[in-house]
C-alpha cells in the first residue's frame, strides 16, 4: 500500500502581502535578529508606507512618526471595508511572527531567577506548555533547547560541557540564556477568562514587566506578611503596601487602560518608578492575585498595557486612599485588608 502524500505546508500568512508598520512595538524579542518589518519581508512580505497602499498595517503600542493618523485612516478602511486591510496590534504581530515550538523539547540547568524553585514547583514547564514544547530532565541529541539560568546550580558546567560535546558531533541543540528563554515562550494569544492559574499568570508577567522589579516584589512577599488595604472596581485597582525597609506606606494604583502610578503619604511620586511599575504596585497585584482576589486575565491586559506607558500622579486618588487607610487603622472605617503568608510564595 503507498502512503498518503503529506499535505502541503500553508503558505506563511505574510507571504505576498503589502505591510505597513507604524509607532514603535514596546516589546520585541531578541532571537529574530532583526527589526519587525526586517522579519516581514523575510515570511515574503513586501514593506510599504501608507496605509492606502497596505493590505496590513501593524501598530506598535508606542509612539511613533505618523501613528495616530495611520491608526485613524486605518480604521476608517476596516469600517468600510474590512476585507481589504487587516490591522494588527503589535501583541498580534508577535504572535503572527513568533516561532513554532511545538513538539520541541526543552532541558533545564542552573538556578533562576524567574522559579528560584527550579524545576521543582513546575513553573518553568507551565510557562513551556502554552506554546506546544515540551520539557525533560534529560540531556540528548533529541534535545531542541537547553535554556542556562542565571543563578548556580548542581551540575550547571557539566550539563553545558555535554550540550557542547552533542553539539560537535551534530545534534542541533540551541543554548538560552534565562532572557532569551523569557522571549521565547512568551504567548500572546488571547487566554480565555478562567484559564489562567497564578503560576501561569506570573510566567506572562515576565517580559511584560521590568523583571528586576518583579523579582524584588517577590523577594518582599517571600519574607514577610503584608496587610494589603485594597480597593478594586472597573475603573482602577488602587491599594495601601507598606515599605519593605521602615514603617512607611504607599498607595499603588492601576487603571484599565494601562496608567498607573504610586505615592508617599505626602503625594510625591514613589522613587521606584522610574518609567516602570514599581515593586510596591507589583507586591499589591501579586499578593491579590495569589489570593485569588483578581480576575487574572482582566489584570494581565492592564499590566500589558501599562507596559507601554509611563507613571502618572493622581494625587486625589492617593490623598482620598490615605485618608481612608488612616481611618482603618483607628478602627472608624470598617476596611478589612487581604493578608499575604510568605509561604505562599516560596514556590515561586
């Protein structure tokens, strides 16, 4: 009997299209080597400039020469005629563009930092999961990644020393560091409401936010107990974190829409701001989201959003925040905190 014909592989939905790209993408992995519209041409794109002349125009969440008017003109085709342009934002450019990793097999050595636990509390698999791969304990030819933490480990220099000796003999192993890693697995498929468990929702949050911050926070929530004085509606997520290092507090807040900011008492902006979101916002959202008090989905589209914008002051926000903080603490509001247990947070 001869065997069936393997079907045709489906032509890279880029190729022979016309692609525009407008404003700067806020993240942009560093395995392509390349810039987005580079990486276009190389699926068979052809480059333009104008929306009239595009059949797909790519929006980067940052500003950027002539984004807001091709934004508008854009939309104003896929109102009248949706058929002829197709607009991606860059989360959607990313995935259109992101490499196939399925079936592939990923091998783990060293300490990290993202899962100080290692493989043990199975965050590293979680975070390979979503994107069809698969990882394993052992070291082959068969092997397609061996992806090296930052931190020691046992057995961290043999593992490379065999990775290299494989190599040399042919097989097509392709060595990671934890960065690398981060950029690789990191999906930006929409994830349905319900679908997605803390461990998940702290793998995406790498790569959406400064990593050192995240780290901080985490290191905060593994060694001590916080009160967290919150408030969470559809408009904001705003809440009281006390300092890591004296008595002091900070009112941390966020909106749907990605603005976000943190303050002093005395309304001057959080030092750890520095164009990102500090440590104090992220122990609020972590320590709620481990609790289980968060719509995890709702607040990784915020999170992603605010990853392409700057802090903001809202002093009235903050001042009216405080105001009922101080009110708890003198047992005169009825305003009852969420109480993160260190434990809770070892495995991560």
């Amino acid at each position: 009997m001869s065997r069936a014909p393997k079907p045709a592989k489906k032509p890279h939905p880029l190729r022979g299209k016309r692609c525009a790209f407008f404003g700067e993408l806020a993240i942009w992995p560093s395995y392509h080597g390349g810039d987005p519209a580079t990486v276009a041409k190389r699926y068979g794109a052809e480059i333009v400039d104008s929306v009239d002349d595009a059949e797909i125009v790519v929006l980067g969440d940052l500003r950027g020469t002539g984004r807001a008017e091709a934004k508008k003109k854009a939309e104003r085709r896929v109102a009248k005629d949706g058929k002829s342009l197709q607009l991606l934002d860059e989360a959607a450019f990313r995935e259109l563009v992101r490499i196939d990793l399925t079936g592939k097999r990923f091998v783990f050595t060293g300490g990290f930092d993202c899962s100080p636990a290692g493989l043990d509390d199975g965050l590293l698999a979680r975070m390979v999961a979503p994107t069809g791969a698969v990882t394993t304990a052992e070291l082959d030819a068969e092997v397609d990644y061996l992806v090296v933490g930052n931190r020691r480990g046992v057995g961290k220099i043999a593992t490379q020393n065999k990775a290299e000796k494989l190599t040399q003999a042919g097989a097509q192993i392709v060595k990671l560091d934890e960065t690398a890693f981060l950029e690789l697995v990191r999906v930006d498929k929409p994830v349905k409401s319900g679908a997605l468990d803390f461990a998940g929702f702290l793998s995406q949050l790498y790569g959406n936010v400064d990593e050192k911050k995240l780290g901080r926070a985490l290191d905060m929530l593994r060694k001590d107990r916080f009160q967290l004085y919150s408030r969470h509606d559809a408009t904001h997520l705003v809440g009281v974190v006390r300092s890591q290092t004296s008595d002091g507090v900070y009112a941390s807040w966020i909106t749907p829409k990605g603005h976000y900011g943190c303050a002093q008492p005395s309304l001057d902006a959080c030092m750890g701001l520095q164009g990102s979101m500090c440590k104090h916002l992220m122990v609020l959202v972590l320590g709620l989201a481990q609790t289980r008090q968060l719509d995890l989905v709702e607040m990784l589209g915020w999170l992603r959003l605010a990853n392409a914008k700057g802090p903001r002051a809202d002093t009235e926000l903050c001042a009216e925040t405080f105001i009922q903080y101080k009110g708890a603490e003198a047992g005169e509001i009825d305003w009852r905190p969420t109480e993160t247990i260190p434990e809770d947070f070892y495995a991560v």
